[in-house]
C-alpha cells in the first residue's frame, strides 16, 4: 500500500519508487528462466537472492562446480540441477540498498502450500546452502562433464568433479544463489511483496 503521512496524504513518490524497486526486483528474480537449462550460459545482474523451502523432493539430480558472470565480476558456484523439483512453502526474496529517500526494500516472492512451487529442468547457480539432505542412489566424484541424469545440458567441465543421484530429498532448505533458470515453472497461489526495510525470507 502506498505510505500515508500525518495530515493524510499519500506520499506516491515513495510509494512509486518502492513499486519501481520491486518491478526491478522481480525482473531480476526471474530474469534467464527462458534461457534454457545451464546457470552459466547468460550474464546474471551481479545481485544475489535468497530462497527457503519446507521440503524440496526432486527427481534426476546433478551438482558440480561453475562459475556465473555478471556484468563486473564472475561468481563461483555450485550448481544444482533437477530434472523434475517440488518445494514446499516456498519462499525467495532479493534485498535491493541505496534507494533515495527509503534505504533499502525488499522485494519477496512466496508460493505457500505443500508443492507451493515446482519446476522442470531447473538449475541453480548457489553461493551457499544449508538443510537435511538425502540422495537416492548417489554417484559422488563422477566427471562433471559426464553427468547424465539432471537437466539437458546440465554439466561440467570435463575431468571436474561431480554427483548425480536419483532423487533428493531436501528439509528445511535455506540458500543464497545467483540465478535460476527452468524449462517450466510453477508457481501456486503465488504471493509478491515489496517492503521497506529488510524483510528476507532468512
């Protein structure tokens, strides 16, 4: 909603340049997703973002090491895909600084609910992660540039190290990451906030 001051008015400056961060936010948030299926193939804003999920199961599962290029420095990462994913009360979130006259807002993005987002060929380029994982029939230290069971096209490089498992099961999911893309991506009774302030989903 747009800010109200004392005597009652509507202060739309503020209220315009919160709605201009979040439209930015949101771009950015989704910004690859029809790029195909390898974090590495397009150039990312330089913003990171932050996801959490209840649960995550996924089936066809890869992770290796690569590197995302923004448009001044080139991020390290580690880069998971799934060719099929569901996550539970799914949150994410990307906190934009510097604004005149606000500070910084956030812009958050939820999808609530068991299955609240799922995906197809979704790969995530990730600085950090954390939760309880299990992997279903794990193969750890395969060439990265042999993996076979994520995402087209989901690999690394040649004589790199890799894993790849039938499925995984994820709680209690908490990352920081660089960028997304999916050939599909469902979102359920979708919810997207912009907010003054630091609101992040963790």
């Amino acid at each position: 909603m747009a800010e109200t001051s004392a005597s009652g008015r509507t202060r739309w400056k503020v209220f315009g340049m919160v709605l201009l961060a979040g439209l930015v936010g949101i771009g950015v948030m989704f910004a690859g997703l029809s790029q195909g299926a390898l974090a590495a193939s397009f150039s990312i804003s330089g913003t990171s973002y932050k996801a959490s999920a209840d649960e995550l199961d996924a089936d066809g599962v890869v992770q290796y090491g690569s590197v995302d290029q923004g448009a001044n420095q080139a991020h390290p990462v580690l880069v998971n895909g799934f060719r099929q994913a569901r996550l539970d009360n799914f949150c994410q979130s990307i906190l934009i600084p510097g604004l005149p006259g606000i500070g910084e807002a956030t812009v958050q993005l939820r999808a609530p609910g068991k299955s609240g987002m799922s995906a197809q060929n979704l790969v995530l380029g990730i600085q950090d992660v954390t939760g309880d994982l299990t992997l279903g029939n794990v193969e750890i230290g395969r060439d990265a540039g042999q993996l076979d069971k994520g995402p087209n096209s989901a690999t690394g490089k040649a004589g790199g190290f890799g894993i790849q498992a039938d499925k995984a099961h994820i709680s209690h999911l908490r990352q920081v990451a660089w960028s997304t893309t999916a050939s599909t991506l469902k979102l359920s009774q979708v919810q997207i906030s912009v907010k003054p302030g630091k609101n992040e989903c963790f």
